[in-house]
C-alpha cells in the first residue's frame, strides 16, 4: 500500500489559525462518494466533539469510526501522524469540522483518498458564507472565519443532520437505525438549547460578557444574548508579554469583566496573576473539544462537554445553572468499542 504523506506548516496567529489557503478536490463534498454494500463503513472524524456527533447517529450499526486528532490537543495547529494516512486512506466517508481549522488532516486525507471515498466539511457544508463570524482572533482580512460552531447546540444539530444524511446515503442498509438515532439525539440537543436558554435568562444582561482563554463561543455568544468581550490566550500558547498582560488589565476593568475564562487544557499562572490584580474571579476549567473523563464514561459525549462548559460559565457569571444540570447528557447509544480515539 502506498501512503503519501503531506508534511504543513501550521502558523499559529492571535489565538489560532491554520493553512492560509484550503485544499480543493473534486473528493471534498458531502453529497459524494459510493455506497457502501455487504461490509461497514469505516469512518474517520478529526476533533472530539464532532466524533461524538458521529458516533451518536452510528452508535448501534456496523460502522465503524475512528477519530484522527487526540483529544486535549490544539486542533488548529495540529499535524497528523504518518500512521494516520492509513486510517484516512481506508475510510469511506472523512468527517471534519473544515472553515480552515484542520487543514493539516485535510491535506492528508486528501493526498491519500481513494476513489469512491470523500471528505464531508461539516461546517463548511452549514454555515453560508454570509454568516461566517470574523472578529478579533479570526479578521475578514485573513479570509478564516471563527470555525467553532460546534459550542452553538442548534448548529451542532445541523452537523448531525449532515451526518445522518451521509450515512443513510452511503450505507442504506443501517439507514433505519441512523434516523432512529437521530431523532432521540436531536431531542437531547433541543433540551439542552432550551436549558441554555433558561440559564442565560438567570444572568442579569450587563454581566453576560466573555472573556475567554480561546475565541471559541462566537456563534454561541449570537446565540444565546452574550457578548465576547475578547480572548486572552495569546498566539502559540507562550506566556503574554508585559504589554498584553497590561492591555488584559485595562480590558477587563473597562468591560466590568465579572469573570475570566481559561483552560483546563492549557494553564496558565499569569492568567491567573491578571484575575488577581483585576480582583476579578479567574475560571481556568473550560475546554473546547476535549470531552469529560474517559470513553464509557456518562459525560464522555459532546452533550457532556457542553453542559459542563455552559454550566461554568452561567455559575461564574452570577446566573441558575439548575435546568443544564437536570439534563441527560449520555450518548444515545453507548458503543465505545466502535469508535476508539
């Protein structure tokens, strides 16, 4: 078997950034690719958050789903391992979130498709050109649009519509149990986007302002009634020079910044340094596609790792988080076996 590799640059801008330019392929296109017949289909996912979503519409079938980016890991900036051309060479359908967030996978997939395979850009494939979201970490100069839709519940619905729509398509003889699961999945969602509806209601208006570790709440702030205030993870995760840290300061004091967020996944004591001088609480738990706990775990979903996020930051700003916490959260079929990370 003979596996190209694709060796990329990832330049690291403000607070993340991928390739200046996307790969084009005439393999790049949800509606594309061959049916599946007599066999399961094999499927590769990038982040977490979306190899849940996957897995929660395959979750009970034949398929089997392999996720390519190990969670806890910066997804803009990182570069897939030789051995995992094998898998995107092997796959049948390549899900990625796309809006240029992992072009080095992509690349990869694309040198080693093969033909009757295809790469569905989920993000790409929902959000029209004129809803793309640029702001201080993604500028319209730079041409990338903020690419984390998957912390907005409604538009990770959309995702998992396109997943099952793929799949039903490409593999007709598990279609049934793709629309079962489905449905019982998108009540989970719709759930949690009325209990984060109710808790946001909780927050007096002038607090809902967010200041995070990583721009990664856009369509969730449009959403929801938030407004982002600015992102405080400086470019490649170095430490913030003396003249960040000073104009962090001013930020939060003229915003009245009621909380700082940061991340579990990449501390940091000078973060943590501005929330004191600044007197103001500083929340260093958020994470953005490394889910909770271990696989088989009941929060070990993107239903888990979106509760968790949108409880911390209702309780930081002063609001109920009661309607989130009553939520079910657990996959809707539990198969861990069938997509391993």
């Amino acid at each position: 078997m003979k596996i190209k590799t694709v060796l990329a640059l990832s330049i690291f801008i403000v607070s993340c950034s991928g390739s200046d330019q996307g790969s084009t392929s005439q393999s790049v296109g949800c509606s594309l690719g061959d049916v599946v017949r007599d066999r399961a289909i094999k499927i590769a996912t990038t982040v977490a958050p979306i190899t849940s979503i996957v897995a929660n519409i395959a979750g009970g079938s034949s398929a089997i789903i392999t996720g390519i980016v190990p969670e806890g890991t910066n997804s803009h900036t990182f570069e897939p391992r030789p051995s995992d051309a094998a898998t995107l060479e092997s796959a049948d359908v390549i899900f990625i979130n796309g809006l240029v967030l992992e072009e080095p996978t992509k690349d990869l997939a694309l040198a080693n498709i093969r033909q009757g395979s295809s790469v569905c850009e989920l993000g790409t494939e929902i959000l029209p050109e004129s809803e793309y979201i640029f702001d201080f970490s993604f500028p319209k100069e730079g041409g990338k649009p903020n690419p984390h839709l998957w912390t907005n519940p409604p538009m990770a619905k959309q995702y998992a519509q396109v997943v099952r729509d793929v799949l039903v398509r490409r593999d007709p003889s598990n279609a049934a149990i793709y629309e079962r699961n489905f449905s019982a999945f998108a009540l989970k969602i719709d759930a949690l986007d009325e209990a984060t509806k109710i808790a946001t209601a909780t927050i007096p208006e002038d607090q809902r302002k967010l200041l995070t570790y990583h721009d990664a709440y856009a369509y969730f702030a449009t959403n929801y009634g938030f407004t982002v205030v600015g992102a405080i993870q400086p470019s490649s995760f170095d430490e913030p020079t003396p003249k960040d840290i000073a104009e962090l300061i001013s930020q939060v004091k003229s915003q009245k910044v009621k909380a700082i967020f940061g991340s579990e996944v990449f501390p940091s004591t000078v973060l943590e340094q501005i929330g004191v001088e600044t007197d103001v609480r500083y929340v260093d738990v958020l994470r953005d596609d490394d889910l909770l706990g271990e696989p088989g775990d009941s929060e070990h979903s993107w239903l888990g790792l979106m509760r968790f996020n949108f409880v911390t930051i209702v309780e930081a700003l002063g609001g109920d988080a009661s309607a989130l916490k009553s939520l079910d959260v657990r996959d809707v079929v539990k198969d861990e076996a069938k997509y391993p990370q």
